[in-house]
C-alpha cells in the first residue's frame, strides 16, 4: 500500500498493518502525530504517537502542576 497520511481533528493518521489475535494480517489507522490540546481526566495531557511502554504514551504536560 502507498504511504497514505490523513488529517483528523487534532491529528494525523497513517495506515498500519497488524496481526490481530486470531493471526490474521489487518489493516488499522495509528497516530503519527498529535495537534492541538489533548485531554485526559479533564487536564491536558502530552500523549506521543509511540513509545516503549503503554505508560509512556501518555504523559503529563510539562506546563501542568
């Protein structure tokens, strides 16, 4: 598949293909990058379109106390 971007209120989607449980290859949108202010338990939060941890994908904003 051609490398397809696409912009979706507050980010940017790009396809993905996965294996799902049952072994089969699918296709999926992931976020390749975040745009405007993000939410999370009503604080803005940072989240990062990848990372080495599921705790890491969303983080804090650093702005924030």
């Amino acid at each position: 598949m051609k490398t397809v971007r696409i912009y979706t209120t507050g980010a940017y989607l790009q396809p993905v293909k996965i294996t799902d449980e049952k072994g089969n290859a699918v296709w999926m949108w992931a976020v390749t990058q975040f745009e405007d202010e993000t939410y999370y338990g009503g604080n803005i939060c940072n989240p990062v379109a990848r990372a080495e941890t599921g705790e890491m994908l969303l983080m804090p904003d650093d702005d924030e106390d």
